[in-house]
C-alpha cells in the first residue's frame, strides 16, 4: 500500500485506478497570476510551482488542478490551474468545486467523535446498540462490531466488498445496501488485517442520523460546514445549481481518449464519498484539523470554540489498522517508502523524512484528490484534479513536502510518477497478453446463445439479467443503470462483457459452469484488466440461475 500511485476510488485509497498518458486533447491555458503576498510566503522550492503544476497536467492529461496549502494556521496558497472542462474557457480557482470522494471519510468520523463528545454514542458501543437489526453475514463479527471498527478497515470484508451495491450508482437505498451486508462474505479475520472497504461508511452514515436526529446531509451542514466557514461546500452531487463554480470530470474512455463524463450523485453511501469542495473550503478544514479542532472564531466569553476535543483529533490519528509496508513499483519511488503504514479513523497514517504524515484520497467518476496534514509543522495540502490520475496529485503533493521537509533536495515527481505509471500498463498489457496466449481461439460455446440467457441472482447484489437480442446476448445489473453491455463469446463457456459506457474500463469476463446435464449451474465474474478499479468487485459475484415461475 504505501504508494497509492494508481489507486483511487471512493476509494478513496489504493488499488490502481487507470492512468494512461494520452495523446493530449485540450489547449493548455497560460498559468494564472499568483497573489503575490501568497508567493513570497512560499519557501524556495515552490517559486516555480505554477509551472511546475502546469507540467504535471500536461504530462498526465489534466484539465484543471486546484491547489491549497496551509502552515502554522495561514493560508499559503490556494489557487486553480488549468480547465474546469476540456475545449471550455472557464478555469479552475481556489472556489471551483470538486467531489473529493474518499476524503469524506474524515468528515464522517468527526461526526462520529462529536456525537461521542456529547454523550449521544460510545465508539466503542457494539453498532447494534444503535441499529438493533444491523447484520453482518458472521454471527461473531455481527456481535462485536464496534462504531469505531466501521472506520477502520479491519472488519474481515475483502477488498471494496460490496461496492457494486452503490457503485456506479444503484437503486437501493442507503438502508437496503447495509440490510445487504448481511449476505456479503467475510474473506478475513476480524479485526485481523487492513482492507480498505467503503460499505461501512454507509452503516456510519445510518449511526449518525439515528442518534443525532438528522439527516446526515443536515449534520455536516450544520455541524461541520457552517462553524467551520465552508460556505461553497455540499454534501452530494444533488445540491449543484446551473451556474456554479464546478469542475467536469474527465476520464481516458478506453484507457485512452480523455472526454468530460457525466456526474455522479452517491445518495445511498453518502458518508464514504458523496462531498463536493474546493480548495479555499478545505484549506480552513485543514487548519481545524491541524488545531486540535480548534475553529478560528472565538465564543461570547472570548474563550476559543472548538469543533472537537484533542482527545477526539487524537482517537482519529491514532492507528487502528496496521498496514504492510512493501517495496514501491519502481526504485525511483524508494525514497517515499515509510517506516509505518496504518490507518486511523477516517485517516491514513504513514510518516515522511521524520514527520509523521495524516491523508488521504479519494476517487470519483472523473476526479481524483489528495488531502495531506503534518500535524508536527501543522502543515497541510490539498490536491484536487479533474481527471482519473493519482500520479498526478502525488507528484504534486510531494513537490510541497519536499519544500518543507526535504529542501536540500528537489525531485521531479512529474517524471518519477510518470514512469510509474508506464511501468503500470506495461504490466496490464502483459497480463492481456497472457489471456490471449491462453485462449482456445477454437473452441466455441457448449450452448446455443439463447441457453445463456436467463435472471441470475447474487445473495448480496440480487439480480442480473442476460437477453438474446437479435442473436447477441446483452447483460444488465438490475439496479446499475450504467452496467449494460454485450456479451461476446471468448473461449469454451467464457464470455467477456464490454460496457457502453466506455469510461467505467471495467470490461469482465463472464464464466458460465454447466452441471452434468449441460444446464447454467453458476456464473462467475471478473475485471479483465488489472487497472480496472477495486470497486468493481465482480469476483465477488456468485450468480446462480432464477427458475421461471
């Protein structure tokens, strides 16, 4: 884990999402004019960091960055570069809005320890004691599921378990996703290691609404936002107006063709991802984190006011979920390998030339961002971008480290990550290659088309629905809308399947096992591509024929 170079979803952490260097496809806009008060406070390092941004956008296909950074409770920096949307003239600024996906999570546990300050939860009273008919698909860990474990990532789920029950966005509602929990497989020990899963969110986001009396949407407006004076931030997608500040996502269609793509509203998991921001919002969030909780007006008795307690800021910082610390992709990353690696709640922990670091990432349909504290120099930065490419808000992010913790040495992270992220589809065209040298190019399927066609059924999705239509068969998830695609024969009883929507690059192969009397008696799924982000958890799917009535 400790290089998140590909990795983003809401995720927000780390597998690898795609990045892929495209041919560039839009016109590159002059930097804008920095403040000039902001830039003399810059140390050395920074002076020709407008240019240095505008090189990472070019070397990574970047429309728009927005960039704030936050030392000793002032704001440095807080600027936009480039696009809100490709072949548009609207640019990025420090007030353009972003999903920030992932970097929700630390809003949900700051509501989380501020409900615990007021005695309304204990974070480590079992979820049950407040959603009595909460339903783990383990008698034990149902049991002894602390509030505190949802933050962790150390409930024994698998890697982005559940994820397809809300991504891409579904039916259900937030309710129905935790209901079905009950039915998705533990893989792991409780409590026995890390994997980073979003669905938990989801029950820390019905905990927050039980006690609290809210909606979740109205608890961090009236209880984060509006005390910490984050007047442009909204909770979900839906809260957008025509007309406002707000950045297009952008991703590489196939891999490869960058193109704006349609938002997306997260209104059944809200607390794992759903807050759009802008760096000016964010740079005072930092600042409250970097405080100890301590917000910037003071009450009617002059006395400080707070947003939480230390000791909460502490709980949150505190690792919970230790991480393995492995080797980086390519040695030119080495010098970013930590000594520790674990996560907190709602926090990754690691450490950089001897401070240690507080972050995290998320991923969104287009958008992809980077939240950074070093509570020891009560330094922050915030990376937002509008398109899928984790490279480039690291090379960016280390750029401002290096400039406060490592001057004597000014690394070009731009070519660093860019190499890793060619080493990264060399290795997903390798395993591509595999596949094909492995394929029967001979073989056809045991079945005529149509005997494949048919509802099959997931104990925790539920429904997907496979149709002949014309002589080609099409496979639909009942509650995804986007996850419609044709199916083609590949090899023996395998298919693959290729979405329309041709930015999710998550095409699967679909795997038919017949029994003995050559009747459909389970489907399997899983991502072709190693690129294909981790919330596609196809390989989770057991699929099994519904009788007709």
């Amino acid at each position: 884990m400790p290089f998140p170079l590909l990795s983003l979803r809401i995720t927000g952490c780390c597998a690898l999402l795609a990045f892929a260097a495209s041919t560039q496809a839009w016109q590159t806009p002059p930097a804008p004019a920095t403040n000039t008060d902001a830039q003399s406070a810059l140390p050395p390092m920074l002076q020709d960091f407008g240019a240095y941004v505008d090189d990472t956008r070019k070397t990574f296909s970047v429309p728009g960055i927005a960039v704030a950074i936050v030392k000793d409770g002032k704001v440095v920096l807080e600027q936009g570069y480039g696009l809100r949307e490709t072949g548009k003239p609207d640019k990025v600024d420090a007030h353009t809005l972003f999903a920030i996906a992932s970097n929700t999570k630390a809003f949900t546990a700051a509501a989380l320890q501020m409900l615990a300050e007021q005695k309304k939860l204990d974070m480590d009273g079992r979820v049950t004691d407040y959603l009595p008919w909460f339903q783990m698909s383990d008698p034990y860990v149902t049991h002894d599921m602390r509030v505190r474990d949802l933050l962790a990532h150390r409930s024994g789920l698998s890697l982005g378990a559940g994820d397809l029950l809300y991504w891409p966005p579904t039916g259900y509602s937030t309710k129905e996703v935790v209901q079905h929990l009950a039915k998705v497989p533990i893989a792991n020990g409780f409590r026995s290691h890390y994997a980073y899963d979003n669905i938990l969110f989801a029950v820390a986001t019905l905990v927050i609404e039980n006690v609290s009396g809210q909606s979740y949407a109205d608890f961090i407006r009236e209880h984060i936002f509006k005390p910490v004076g984050m007047d442009e931030s909204l909770v979900d997608m839906t809260y957008l107006k025509p007309g406002m500040d707000v950045a297009t996502g952008h991703a590489l269609y196939n891999f490869k063709d960058l193109k704006p793509v349609p938002p997306m509203a997260w209104t059944n998991n809200p607390g794992a991802g759903g807050i759009y921001a802008s760096v000016h919002d964010l740079a005072k969030w930092m600042n409250v984190q970097l405080n100890g909780g301590e917000l910037s007006a003071v009450g009617s008795d002059g006395k400080p006011q707070h947003l939480f307690s230390q000791d909460s800021q502490n709980q949150m910082w505190t690792m919970l979920t230790p991480i393995p610390v492995k080797d980086p992709s390519i040695p030119e990353l080495k010098p970013l390998m930590p000594n520790f690696s674990g996560y907190g709640e709602g926090w990754f922990l690691s450490d950089y030339h001897g401070q240690k670091l507080a972050w995290h990432t998320g991923g969104w349909p287009g958008m992809v961002s980077r939240v950074t504290l070093v509570p020891g120099l009560k330094l922050g930065v915030v990376v937002l971008t509008n398109q899928e490419s984790g490279a480039a808000f690291n090379a960016v992010t280390y750029r401002v480290l290096d400039a406060y913790l490592n001057q004597g040495t000014k690394t070009d992270w731009v070519a660093v990550y860019d190499k890793a992220v060619k080493h990264a589809q060399g290795n997903a065209d390798e395993s591509w290659k595999k596949h094909e040298a492995a394929r029967d190019t001979k073989s056809k399927p045991s079945l005529p088309l149509a005997s494949y066609a048919g509802t099959y059924r997931d104990p925790w999705y539920g429904d997907i629905i496979i149709s002949n239509e014309g002589g080609k068969l099409r496979l639909r998830f009942s509650k995804t809308k986007q996850l419609i695609g044709t199916m083609t024969p590949w090899q023996h009883d395998t298919f693959t399947v290729r979405w329309d929507d041709r930015a999710l690059n998550a095409d699967a192969f679909v795997n038919f096992a017949l029994d003995v009397d050559g009747h459909v008696r389970e489907v399997r799924m899983e991502p072709i591509s190693p690129l294909t982000d981790f919330s596609f958890d196809f390989q989770d799917l057991r699929l099994t024929p519904v009788k007709a009535d």
